[in-house]
C-alpha cells in the first residue's frame, strides 16, 4: 500500500495514496454492479444492460465517482495505519490524479493525534490537601440535623415578632387601583428573610392575629416590573396566624428518635465517621482533577478540533438532561435566559477542549505505563453500572455484552491510568503566597465572569 505523507502541521496532516490502475478497475467493475439499475439503456432490461455499453452511452468515466468512494471506504482503515499518528474524523478527499491505464492519486487532509510528551510521568506534583473534619463540623451538621426536626408551634398570645412565620392576606393598590400580581390569600412570610418588597415584612411586626392595616412602600427603582418600578404602593392586609420553629433539645431521646443511636455521643460519632469518609472521597477526587491538571500542565500539542466537538457534544447533552432534571425544558430554558444554542455551545467549549486535551494525555500515559483495557475491566464497569442503578449486576452485563461495549474502553482506561499515577503522585505544601494568588485568581475569573454575563 503506497501511502506517502505531504504535509504536517499543528493537528492537521495531508497524506497521498497512490491505487494502481489495474486496482482502481476492480473498483469500476463494482461499482457497475452495484449501480447499474440506475440507467435505463434502450434495448436492454433495467440492470441488465452491459458495462461497455453504459460507458459508451453515458461517457467512460460514469462509475469513476462510485468506484473512488468504493475504494476509500474499503481502504481507508488500512492506508492510516501507515501513518505516523492516529487519524481522527472523517478526512477531506482530492483526487490528484485520475487518468485511464494511470496510477490514481489521492490526497486526503485529517487530523491527527498529535505527538505527546510527558514530562517527568512518574514525578508529577499536586497541592497537598490538608482539611479534617473538626469539632466544628460535627457540630454544624447536628445543628442541620436539629433544623431538619425543627417543628412548627402556633402562636397566639402574642403579636408577631421577627423570626416568626405568617399567613396573610393582601392586596395591593397604586393611585388607588388594584395592580395585578398584587393580591395574595394565606401567603407565607418569615418575618426578617427580606424576601418581599423592602419594609413589607417590618410592617408585619408588632400585629396581632386577626388584625387589619395597610402597608406602605415603594418598590425599588430596579424593579424587574418596569411599570411598577420607583412607584409607592399601599398593601391592605390581614394577619391570619402567626408561628414559630422550635428546636429540639440535643440530648439523647433526639438521638434515638432520628437515628439508630441511644445516645447522642454515639449520634455524633456516626456523623463524624460519615463526615470522614465524605471528606476522604473528597479529596480524593480533588487529587484526580489535580493530577490531570498537572499533566495537561506538562504538555503542548493543538487538539484535533474533531474531538472537541466530540466532547463538546457530550457536555451538550449533558447540560441538556440536567436542566431537564431540574423540571424544565430546554428550549423554555433558552428564552427565559435569552440565550441561543449556539451561546451554551460557546461557554461549554472550554469545558469540552479541557476533556478532549486530558483524554489524549492520559491515552499516552496509559501506551508508557503499558495499561490496556480487557474484558474483565469491561465486566467490572458494567456491573458498577448496574449496582449504582439497582439492577442485578450478572443480569445486567449478560444483557450488556451482546452489544458493543468499547464505547466505554476511554472512562475504564483513564480511570486506570489515574489510579496507576496517584500511587508515583507526590503531593506538596502549597506556600502561602500561591494561595493568595489562586485567591486573586479566582477572584479575577469571577470578574471576568460578571463582565461576560452583562455583555
């Protein structure tokens, strides 16, 4: 097979493949059987028609075009196997040389993995993660757990207070007409949260049940109502009830009531060891994304766009189904954001170039760390799969392995790799003024952020 290689630059290659006639006209005579039907020739039945009488009828080269995207299709996987580097999507195609009883000339132009080069693979370095879980913690999550018993007590000898839940009724005026959206019956209001018009809520204070009053304000000059914005209301309203959230002691029957504990050091132990094993995965994870960043870090190469919009697809699919986790559809998403497809593409693309970079350093960690993906790694991720979903793992991979599963061969051998590498990791102190910078940094990106987001 005569492949010769043109060109190279950055992630793109330009590579010739010379066929010698007497191939190419293997290639005619297939595609004159595959798509003689195609011409009606006086004299003869559809598709029975002879090859010399078709060429005589519609020109010698009527299968040319047939029989070079036969010849592709049936070589291609071949011809890049001669190349220095991996081929990636599919290649652009121009026909150099195309004359009877010649040699045809192919040029194709792909892109390529490009040649990669860890630094120092087995000396890579991440910020050391030095958090624990402190008395501190323990404590804020069982005062959580005490806001999540937290039970809501009736208040009626009493005039409302900050802090205290009510339940009014109201309807707003403005130049004295009702407005719309102004009226509510037994809404909800914790008095102090801040979540109604500025100076609502502190009017509620010091009102007993079943009083009426009115209530003045002004709505804020940012209004997200334009017609309503910077104009002074007047709320008449009723105070229906009035409650309040009581703690439960912390003492030992709170441990038995929502745990398996008796007793309430038992309680907290658990939380701790629960808290431990979070943080331990934690950081484990944070050690990961480290490790990749720091590998990326120790390279430089220009990533085949042809993977980019792989992964960005990916991210795009994935945007796509958390958003419609969170109960709303995509396109309502879009117009209440007044974004378009294409502006959720451009802000996920660092995001997909990030993931395409990293697959293509951990696939050239894997080839010096000699790391492949089996059958029994395929077995395993599949039975994971299974597990996380509750389904029977043994069931699950025999109904898995009658397709092709390979589609997972990238996730099992980074995950390889990654585990190879946090065994050579080292892991170092950050020093006090890297801290600040990343401080500075991240202060910047938020910055850059906002700007972005005004824009």
């Amino acid at each position: 097979m005569k492949v010769e290689v043109v060109e190279t630059k950055g992630s793109e290659i330009v590579f010739n493949w010379t066929l010698a006639w007497d191939d190419f006209e293997k290639y005619i005579e297939e595609a004159y059987k595959r798509t003689r039907s195609r011409y009606r020739i006086d004299g003869f039945r559809k598709g029975k028609a002879p090859r010399n009488i078709i060429e005589n009828f519609y020109g010698k080269g009527v299968f040319y075009e047939d029989a070079l995207n036969i010849a592709i299709d049936k070589n291609y996987d071949e011809i890049v196997k001669e190349l220095p580097n991996e081929a990636v999507g599919m290649p652009s195609v121009d026909i150099k040389e195309l004359e009877k009883d010649k040699e045809v000339v192919f040029e194709f132009t792909s892109e390529i993995v490009p040649e990669i080069e860890i630094n120092k693979l087995k000396e890579i370095e991440i910020p050391k993660i030095e958090e624990e879980v402190t008395d501190e913690v323990v404590d804020a999550e069982l005062e959580n757990q005490r806001k999540k018993n937290q039970r809501e007590i009736i208040v009626d000898d009493r005039a409302a207070e900050e802090g205290d839940i009510v339940r009014v009724d109201f309807e707003g005026f403005m130049d004295g007409a009702a407005f719309e959206g102004g009226k509510a019956e037994d809404s909800e209001i914790k008095l102090g949260e801040g979540r109604f018009i500025p100076g609502f809520e502190t009017q509620i204070i010091g009102k007993n049940i079943g009083e009426e009053f009115e209530i003045k304000v002004s709505f804020p000059e940012d209004y997200h109502v334009e017609d309503y914005a910077g104009k002074e209301a007047i709320f008449k309203t009723k105070l229906n009830s009035i409650s309040k959230y009581e703690l439960p002691e912390l003492d030992d029957d709170f441990a038995s009531e929502i745990s398996e504990f008796e007793t309430l050091d038992e309680f907290k132990a658990d939380i701790r060891k629960h808290l431990e094993e979070s943080l331990e995965q934690s950081i484990r994870v944070r050690d990961e994304n480290n490790l990749v960043e720091a590998l990326v870090k120790e390279t430089e190469f220009d990533v085949p766009e042809t993977l980019v919009e792989y992964e960005l697809n990916q991210e795009f699919e994935d945007f796509k189904y958390r958003i419609g986790q969170q109960g709303m559809d995509y396109k309502d998403f879009l117009t209440y954001t007044n974004q378009t497809e294409d502006v959720v593409k451009e802000q996920l693309k660092p995001i997909a170039e990030k993931k395409a970079k990293a697959n293509l350093v951990l696939a050239q960690a894997a080839k010096e760390l000699k790391i492949e993906v089996n059958d029994e790694d395929r077995e395993k991720a599949i039975k994971d799969v299974a597990v996380s979903y509750g389904m029977e793992p043994e069931k699950f991979y025999d109904m898995a392995k009658s397709h092709d599963i390979t589609f997972m061969d990238t996730g099992i051998l980074n995950k390889k790799v990654i585990d190879e590498l946090m065994k050579w990791v080292k892991r170092v102190e950050v020093k006090e003024e890297d801290k600040k910078e990343t401080k500075s940094e991240k202060k910047e990106k938020k910055s850059n952020k906002k700007t972005e987001d005004e824009k």
